[in-house]
C-alpha cells in the first residue's frame, strides 16, 4: 500500500469517486499523528485504478481468531465493489436471537431477490468458534483440578487441625477445668485456623495474580487480575476452611475436663 501526497487537487471529491474507509489500526499505522480523512492511498505503483480516497475510520473488528493481534483492514463501499453476497451486522439492546426473524424479513422487504443464510449473533458465532472451543475445553480441564485442589486441601486442613486438635486435647481439658466455656475453645480452634486460611488465600492470590499477568495473551474479553473473581475464589476457600475447620473444634469443645486430664 502507498500513500498519494502532494499539493495537486484531489482525483476526485470526498465520497464521489472511489473511496475507502479504514479500520483505526491501518489508519493509526498508515498516517499516524494525522487526519485520514481526506487522504488517498493506493497500491504500490500509484496506478490511477487503485487510488481511493479515505472518506472515513471505524473501530477494529476482531477479524481472526480470538487471540490473534488485530488486523488492518479496508472497507470498499458496495456500489464501487458489488459483490454476488454481503455480510450484515446489526447492533441492537434487545434479545439478540429474538431479533433475526425481523432482520430476515426487514432484508427480504427491500427487494424479494435477497437470500438470507447463517443468520446467527455474534454471541454464538464466538461461542462455536474453534479458538472458543479450545478455551473452553482448557478451562473445564483447569477449573476439574481446581476442585481437585479444593478438595485435597480441606482434607489437609481438616486433617492438620484434627491432628492438633488431638495433641492438646490435655490442654483443653485443663482449661475447661478452669472455667473455659464451650465459646472459648471453638473459638481458639478456629483463629488457629483462620491464620493458616488468612497466609494460604493471601499467598495463594499473589501466585494467581502472577500466573495471570503470564497468560495475558491467551485471554480474551477477560482481564488478567479480575478482582470479583478473585474475591470470589477467596470467599470460597474460606467456606471450605471454616467447614474443614469445625469438626475438629466441635470435637474439641465436647471434651470431657475429667477424661482429658487422664489423658497421656
């Protein structure tokens, strides 16, 4: 592509010979720092059949796969370059798929000859889409080990705490001997507990926020930290910690004081 400059008139006006409309890349790379409108591009040898002049910029359409870079394009209006088919677009704040049996009828209003084919929304051309399908078996295959994870780690919680639980139970008996209430005991099981959770969360949300910004890339419509996620992902571990957690307080708050201080 090149680019015609000079100070001679224009080949032809604004929008009453051939002329183009850009994507914001092509335009950003093509006259940065300036005004497209107005200017003239062509193919490398400036023959005067490929001189168009750019009559307008419009937003980047993601014409690849989900995670390609963006891609420059040209837009040619359709009664300088008829075609035998064309793609319509329609944005719209209603129901998408409610919405196509209008279009289709609205399209066949203007001339009877028109054939429609494949109408769907974009919200299912990129859920079926390969680039998707693989995004979508990979985070099934994560998100199955992530419960993996879940559960190994409530039952390692739940086994740690058990297990100090069963060294102080002489401890415990003691101090309901003194007059600890049931409250108290639970209550010490569980801000032992919470301080494992609360540096575990806190360390695990630093490795994901790390792993994220890694995986940018491979990231589509979605930011790398997502604080509702993340939040939410806390939120549930600390559930599962504190389910894992209370059996072995109740345990401990049911401890007999005359039996504990028996025991060796």
């Amino acid at each position: 592509m090149a680019i015609v400059r000079g100070a001679e008139p224009p080949l032809v006006g604004a929008g009453d010979g051939p002329s183009v409309v850009l994507n914001e890349w092509l335009a950003a790379t093509v006259f940065p720092g300036e005004d497209p409108i107005g200017q003239r591009i062509g193919n490398v040898d400036l023959s005067p059949q490929s001189v168009y002049e750019v009559v307008g910029v419009v937003e980047n359409v993601r014409d690849g796969s989900l995670e390609s870079d963006i891609w420059p394009a040209v837009y040619y209006p359709f009664n300088q370059s008829p075609d035998t088919y064309f793609n319509l677009v329609v944005r719209t704040s209603q129901a998408e798929q409610s919405l196509l049996p209008t279009i289709v009828t609205a399209v066949r209003g203007i001339s009877p000859a028109l054939a429609t084919e494949k109408e769907t929304t974009y919200t299912a051309r990129i859920n079926n889409s390969p680039s998707a399908y693989l995004h979508r078996s990979s985070a099934w295959l994560v998100g199955s080990f992530a419960c993996l994870a879940l559960l190994l780690s409530v039952v390692g919680l739940y086994g740690v705490i058990a297990y100090s639980v069963s060294r102080r139970t002489r401890e415990i008996g003691v101090r309901m001997a003194l007059g600890a209430q049931r409250s108290a005991v639970y209550q010490l099981i569980m801000r032992e507990a919470a301080w494992l959770v609360g540096i575990g969360i806190g360390m695990g949300l630093l490795s994901a926020i790390g792993a994220a910004m890694l995986i940018r890339g491979l990231l589509f419509g979605v930011r790398s930290w997502d604080a509702s996620t993340l939040l939410a992902v806390a939120l549930v571990l600390s559930v599962f910690a504190l389910l894992a957690t209370y059996i072995p307080a109740r345990r401990a708050a049911q401890v007999d004081p005359m039996e504990a201080l028996r025991y060796e």
